[in-house]
C-alpha cells in the first residue's frame, strides 16, 4: 500500500514557480533590447502557461507544449532559453509525454552543460529522477537525484539538496533499504530545520514514521509521526496533511495490533469535513483502514459495508491498487466467514489485478492468501509466492547495491579528486619549489658568467695593452732598425764610395795627360764631374741621415696606420697634426688609450657617421696632452643609444686617465671629440 | 842645403796615399830647396806605431791624417781624432792636415777643437790644384781650412749661442736618433740631466714645447751639428 502521503508534483510546482521567478529576474538585457526580448518571453511563457492550464483539454495543452519549444528555438539567449527548456521539460513530463520530455530534457540538459550552468544540470537531473521514479525505475531515478544533489552542494543550494536527500530517502524506502533511507532523512532534515522549511520537516517526519513502521519498530514510528503532526502546527497550507498523518499513524497502531488507539486515529481523520471532496482517495483509503482494523479486532459491524464502499469509491477512480487492497479485504473477510467461493474470487481477482499493473507487493499479498485459502492449489500459490518473493528479494537487493555503489562510486571519485588535487598541490608546490631553485641556480649561473666575463674581460684590456705594448717596441725596433740600415748605407757611401772616388779624381787630376788642348779640357771635365758624382752621393747620404729626422715619432707612426687601414674601409681623407706634443715623454698608458679611444672613434665614423674627412690633433697644452677627433659626417643626437657603448668606452677610459672627454655633435655637420688628459710629470719632476 | 821634410799619411785607402804622394811630389817641385821622405800607415796600428818610433827620434813634419779609419786592434783607437790627439801629445811639433769626407758640423767642431789641425780639408771641397796649395800653406804659412769648414767657422761665428761641448754632443747624439734612455751611456749625465738640459736647449733655441725633432732641425740650421 502507497502511503507516501506528499506527492513530488507539489514540490516540483513550487521550484517551478521559483525558477520562472528566477528567470524573469535574471534576464536584465540592454534597454533597447528589453521590449522585443519581453514580447518573446512572453510568447513562450503564454503558450507554458496553456501548457499548464488544467482546464484546457489534453491535447489543447500538448500542442501549447510544443509551440512553445517552437518560440524557444528561435530564443538567441542561450541562458533564457535554457530555463525556457528545463520549464517546457517538466510540463512534458507532467503532460505524461515522454518521448518529448527525454527530448527536451536531453537537450536542456547538453546546454546547461555547454553553458555550465550547474543549477541547470541539476535541475534536469531532477526531472529526469521524477521521470524515472515514475516509471519506477529505481536505479536510474536514484543515480539522478544523487547527480542533482551533487550539483546543488556543487553551488551550495542547500535546500534543492535537501528535497533530493528526500527524494533519494523515498527510493531507498520503495526498496525497502530502510536504514539507508533513515540516513537520508535524517541528513534532509538537518538541512531543512535550519532553513526553517517546515512543510519539508513535516515530510520528513512523516517519511522517517513510514520508515520505522517497515522496520518494525513502531513506538518510534508513532513518535515520529506524532513529531510530524506537531510540526504542522507551523506549516500555513495544511490540506490534507494532517489526516493523511493521522492515517498512517493509525496504520502503525493497527500493525502494532492496537486497534483500540488506530481507530480512534482513523476516526479523527474521518472526522474532517469536505475530506471526502478534498480527497476523496484519502477517505477511501481510511474508510477501508478503518474497516479492517475493525475486523482484526473482531468488531464486524458495518465491515463489509464500509469494504464494499471503500471498494465502490476506488473502482469508480480506477485506483487500482486500493481495488487491489479493498479486494484482498473482502477475500479475508470472507475466509474467516467460510464463504471460501467468494473468498478465493476476491483474492483471485486482486491477483489478476496486481499482476496487470505489475504491483508484485500485491501480487505477493494476494499469492500468499491464495495458497491459504484453495487448498486444491495450495502447492503452486505458495511456490509462485516463494519464487515471486525470492526474485524480487534479489531485485532488491540487486537495487540497494546498485544505490551504494552510486554513492560508493561517488564517494571513490571524490576521494579520488581529493587525492588528485592532493598530488596537484604536490606537484604545483615542487615545480614552484623546481622553479625556485632553477631560477636560483639560473640566477647564480649567471652572475658566476658575469663576473667571469668582467674577469676576463680585464685580462682582454690588459692583454690588449700588452698587445699594444708590444706592438709600440716592434714598431720602433722596426724603425730602429730601418734607421740603422739607413745610417749603415749613409755611411759606407759617405765613408767607403765617397773616400774612394775621391782618391781616383785625385789621382786622375794628378796624370800628366799628354795631348791636344781638347783633351786636356776633356780630362778636366770628367775629373770636375766625378766631383759631381760625390757632391750626389754626399747629398744622398745626408739625405738617408735626414730620414732619421723626418721620421715620425712611433706613436703617431702607429695611429697613422691605424688611419690609413680605417680610412679604405669608408673612404674618408684623414688629416693628423701634431702640435707640440712630446710624445718621448708622454708614457704608454696615455698613449694605449688614446690609441684606443682614437680606434672606438674611428669605428663609429666607419659605422655611423659617413664622414668624408677626418682631422686628428694631438696639443699640449700647459701640462695636458689634448687630443681632438674631428669629422663631418652626419652627426648624432646627444643620448641615442647607438653610440653608446662606444661612447662609454672612450668615457672611461678618460676617466681612468684623470682627464676630461667632451663630445659635440651637431647633425649633418659632423662631431668633434675632445679629450684632455694630463701629462704625468713623472719626467718633468725628476728633472727638475 | 835642402830642407828635408817627413811626412807620414795615414789612409786607408792605397789610392788616397797616391794621390797624397803625387800632391806632395807636385808640391815639393814648386817649393825651392825641399826634399820630403814619405811614409804611410794604412791602419790605426801601423799608424801609432810609426809616430810612436818617430817621437823617439826626429819625429814628423807633416802628418795627414784620415778620421775615418778602422779601429785600431787594441780598441783604444776609434778614429783619425784619437790619433789627432795622441799626435798632439807626442809630436807637438808635426803639422797635422785632417782630411776627411766628414762634414757635419758637429764632428768638423769637435776635431777643430780636439786636434787643432794646421790643414783641415773635407775631400770632398778640394781638387789637386788645392790640395798641392794645402800642403803648400801649411808648410809656410798654416792653417789652410778648405771651403766647407771655413764656412761653418763663420756661421758659428756670427751666431749668439753659446753651446758647450755637452750640448753639442747632446744634439749630434738625438740627431742621429740614439734614444733618451741610452743617452747615459753615451753622456757623463743622468736621465734628468739630460733632460733638463735639453729643455734649455730647447729654451735657446726657441722652440719649447716642440718635439726634439725641431730642436735637432733647428740646431742643424744654426750650424751646431
């Protein structure tokens, strides 16, 4: 006997109402927008509305349904027509449609998905657990408000999670897994009472009774049901409520064979004006309650008026199952009056009945008083009864498996994530920690590289300087030894070939040479021109000693080489002057440096400046050496970075020298560098 | 009765000696009452020993002396000059006639002062018939100075510097390019000494803050090397 007193449709009008609220509310678009976007919803939400309309006929209202998935089609808000969807869903569902319901259900569903819009995925996990609740099939309804649960404690919609607990807790009692259910209820109503939500407490209560009743253990189950009813106190729509309560407390003291206490119970339910319009199945079912308490107590009178009443009432509302119920009460009372004809016709029938609608508690029922009551058939009833029983044990058991697997699997997954994210925070505090220290090691490396570039790049300077150094002795060792050679050649001509000829005119004037006067003045002349001869070859050797004079000194010999080479490279004219500068005196750090920053200067004109002339010119003057390094070129602007190294170079090399370096350019007339650097007076002091 | 004179030329160079032989022969034929006993030395060597032999007994007359010769084995002798010098001491008497092709104006100075020869002749200037007048003036009536030292003598003359021998020597040696750090060697003086005389020299000759170059340039204007 169904005893669920609160059928979820309540419930699902309820969230429905809200979530249309919700909708209205939460479709804020642009205002130019709004008009149109209002007339659309309104379109849908009429044609939802006709849907809804009890009033209209059947197909009337199916053909609303569908014209408003029609309008929803052409809905571009993707959240709007989401909610339109789950909306048109459910009326699917309560139009009994169920091809379109798992149509639109699906396709709410995939685009809550695509929106993730987790309240949407679960609320059509709610529609598809009724669905399958509906059509009993226990498992899937199950998995379903498991999945709505989840996803309403996914957003933290405490009191949705709440109604599938409750709904969950109503399967697990269908399978008759009470204790399972116990759990459920118990979690819902923590929920419940601390949102204050009565109405679902008086539920709960009310379940958590029908739960105690099954397991026998009915002083609970009064107590809870007596909880329920003090609960209604505060509940504002009561209905039926209270009598429907009153039923099944009544139904527990009969199962606990107080039928003193059931009847009064069922009699205070009976006791309600208009019940019979307002439910008028509750008054059957209570007339009939009422009845067989009755006759288990032993009290007959008006029993099998009131069956036959009971019966009338559910026959004429094709209430199948309370036929089923009036028809197995009708047999028994027959049994115990011996009227077994009519006894076994009863019970019969109600067998047939349960078996068409596929209620196997029934058809249970009816088996077992089948195999007590025809004798002749004893054997087959009790061991289709047996069978019947066994299988549907299984089936049941097969069912309370599965929903623990669910929440097994559940349960194994969230501990899964757990340990995933466990590994996740794991793994992202080592990479940080990995990148910490390879960025440490990184830094390290390249600092190490740095100050082993800064090293090295002290042995390049100075092994340039050496370099330099080097190149300064070769060249005047190489001049040296050129000025040698010179002096070597100036003298032997001076010395040995001059001495010589001089002996041979000498000698040759000293000849008496006898002839005519013609030859004698020949003679003469030839002897004047040897004179000649060595008056060239003293010049010749004056001049081989000269060189010597005339020969630069090193330093500007090696800048003019360095000019020479640079100035191929772009084609400039290079002029270099050297004005007063001793260079003898001048020490070779200076000179390095100058070399260099003279090296750093001609690079740029080369590179940057396009100059066609170039003037050096070393000065000294009071006690500093002064070089300036002029060109024509293009020029460039004070603080552009091209130059800038290069810049940095001569600045520091200056500045290593104690001197001043100064920088003028002016674009497309051509730059002039200016370099002061005293002279150490070393020398001078010494001397002084 | 005749008058006979020694001389020795040293030279060598064998030409040279026979052109000196056939000058002093043309010579003796225009001198009345002369005879001349030659002798000549081709090295230093044979050169020192000769004056050495005749100091001990009538000496030399004339002398002609090359400066350009080879050092002498013993190394003591570099040059016609230390003969010059050494003849002086031995020989007061002899005349000397320094015949050379040198003539730069620091060596010519230098021997001028060192030998004070009676004849001074740059070969170079001279041809037989002056040659034959050298040995001539310088027997009756020295000295003779062939052209180019004359020349030099008078520049120095009519210059207001006064340079000592240091100086001189300060100049040839940069002239002919010996480095500052070698000077010491070659000069009684320190690094700073020269220096500071350098800068003096550079202070006469007006040419301060100049490289040595000008002032070498400068001294070989005035006549000085």
């Amino acid at each position: 006997m169904k005893t669920r007193p609160t059928p979820n449709k309540l419930l699902f009008q309820l969230f429905f109402l809200a979530l249309f609220t919700f909708s209205i509310i939460g479709c804020h678009t642009p205002n130019q927008d709004i008009v149109a976007k209002i007339a659309e919803i309104d379109s849908i939400s009429i044609w939802i509305q006709n849907a809804k309309n009890v009033s209209l006929d059947f197909r009337n209202r199916k053909q609303s349904l569908y014209k408003a998935y029609q309008q929803n089609n052409f809905q571009k808000n993707d959240s709007v027509k989401n909610s339109n969807l789950a909306k048109i869903a459910y009326e699917g569902y309560e139009l009994k449609d169920s091809v379109f319901f798992l149509k639109v259900n699906l396709e709410a569903q995939k685009l809550s998905i695509k929106l993730r819009d987790t309240f949407g995925i679960a609320d059509t996990h709610w529609s598809y657990g009724m669905y399958y609740l509906e059509n009993e099939l226990y498992d899937s309804a199950y998995y379903h408000y498991y999945e709505a649960y989840k996803n309403f404690q996914g957003i933290n919609h405490e009191y949705f999670a709440g109604k599938m607990l409750y709904n969950m807790a109503i399967i697990q009692q269908d399978v008759k897994d009470y204790a399972g259910s116990e759990i459920l209820i118990f979690q819902a109503i923590s929920i419940f009472k601390k949102l204050l939500k009565n109405d679902d407490l008086y539920r709960c209560y009310n379940l958590l009774g029908t739960v105690f009743k099954h397991m026998q253990e009915y002083d609970k189950a009064i107590m809870y049901h007596t909880k329920a009813l003090e609960n209604l106190e505060n509940v504002k729509q009561k209905g039926t409520y209270k009598e429907s309560s009153l039923n099944n407390l009544g139904l527990v003291y009969q199962n606990k064979r107080d039928y003193k206490k059931a009847i009064t119970n069922f009699n205070k339910a009976l006791g309600k004006r208009d019940l019979k319009v307002q439910d008028i199945n509750l008054y059957s079912k209570l007339i009939d309650n009422l009845a067989y308490t009755k006759f288990l107590s032993g009290d007959t009178v008006n029993v099998l008026q009131d069956y036959n009443k009971s019966l009338l009432i559910r026959d004429s509302l094709g209430y199948i199952s309370g036929v089923i119920t009036s028809k197995l009460h009708l047999a028994e009372f027959y049994a115990k009056y011996e009227v077994l004809d009519k006894a076994i016709l009863n019970a019969d029938e109600a067998h047939k009945l349960a078996e068409d609608v596929n209620n196997n508690r029934d058809v249970l029922a009816s088996l077992l008083l089948l195999s007590k009551l025809d004798t002749k058939n004893a054997p087959s009833y009790f061991k289709n009864y047996a069978d019947l029983s066994d299988s549907l044990q299984i089936v049941e058991r097969k069912i309370r498996d599965k929903f623990t697997r669910i929440r097994f699997e559940t349960d194994e997954y969230i501990e899964k994530t757990e340990m995933l994210s466990a590994q996740k925070m794991i793994i992202s505090i080592g990479s940080f920690v990995a990148l910490l220290i390879l960025s440490l090691l990184y830094f390290l490396n390249a600092q190490r590289t740095k100050n082993k570039e800064l090293v090295f790049e002290k042995e390049q300077q100075k092994s340039n300087e050496e370099i330099y150094s080097l190149m300064l002795k070769q060249q005047s060792s190489l001049e040296e030894g050129r000025l040698k050679e010179r002096q070597r050649i100036s003298e032997d001509l001076h010395d040995g070939v001059l001495g010589k000829i001089f002996g041979t005119r000498l000698a040759l004037g000293f000849l008496n040479i006898n002839g005519d006067d013609e030859t004698i003045a020949k003679h003469k002349l030839y002897v004047d021109e040897l004179q000649n001869i060595e008056k060239e070859i003293r010049t010749i050797s004056h001049e081989l000693k000269n060189e010597i004079l005339s020969s630069q000194t090193d330093f500007i010999k090696i800048v003019e080489n360095l000019l020479e080479a640079q100035s191929k490279i772009s084609n400039f004219k290079y002029k270099i002057i050297n004005n007063n500068a001793a260079w003898d005196s001048i020490g070779n750090k200076i000179k390095i440096n100058f070399y260099r920053i003279i090296q750093e200067a001609i690079q740029n004109i080369n590179k940057y400046s396009k100059a066609k002339n170039v003037k050096i010119a070393f000065d000294l003057i009071e006690n500093s050496v002064c070089l300036t390094i002029e060109d024509d070129g293009v020029g460039f602007e004070a603080g552009s970075k091209n130059n800038g190294i290069g810049l940095k170079n001569m600045r520091s090399r200056v500045s290593k020298l104690n001197g001043n370096f100064n920088i003028e350019s002016v674009t497309d007339k051509g730059t002039t560098i200016s370099i002061f650097v005293p002279v150490e007076p070393d020398n001078y002091e010494k001397s002084l | 009765m005749k008058k006979v004179y020694k001389v020795l030329l040293i030279d060598d160079h064998p030409i040279i000696l026979e052109v000196y032989k056939m000058a002093i022969k043309k010579a003796s034929l225009s001198i009345e009452n002369a005879a001349f006993k030659i002798e000549t030395a081709e090295n230093s060597d044979i050169a020192l020993q000769k004056i050495a032999i005749a100091s001990k007994s009538d000496g030399f007359d004339i002398i002609f002396l090359d400066i350009k010769l080879p050092p002498s084995s013993d190394g003591e002798i570099l040059s016609g000059e230390d003969i010059g010098v050494e003849i002086n001491q031995l020989l007061p008497n002899a005349k000397i006639i320094i015949s050379t092709t040198f003539n730069d104006n620091y060596r010519v100075q230098n021997i001028l002062k060192n030998v004070n020869p009676d004849g001074f002749l740059i070969k170079n200037d001279i041809d037989t018939d002056e040659l034959v007048e050298a040995i001539k003036t310088v027997i009756f009536d020295p000295p003779y100075y062939s052209k180019s030292v004359i020349k030099l003598l008078r520049k120095q003359i009519s210059s207001d510097y006064l340079l000592d021998k240091i100086d001189r020597q300060l100049l040839h040696e940069l002239s002919i390019g010996t480095k500052m750090k070698d000077l010491p060697d070659v000069l009684p003086m320190s690094i700073a000494g020269i220096e500071r005389r350098k800068r003096q020299l550079k202070e006469m000759f007006n040419v301060e803050d100049c490289e040595d170059r000008e002032l070498i340039l400068k001294a070989k204007e005035m006549g000085f090397i």
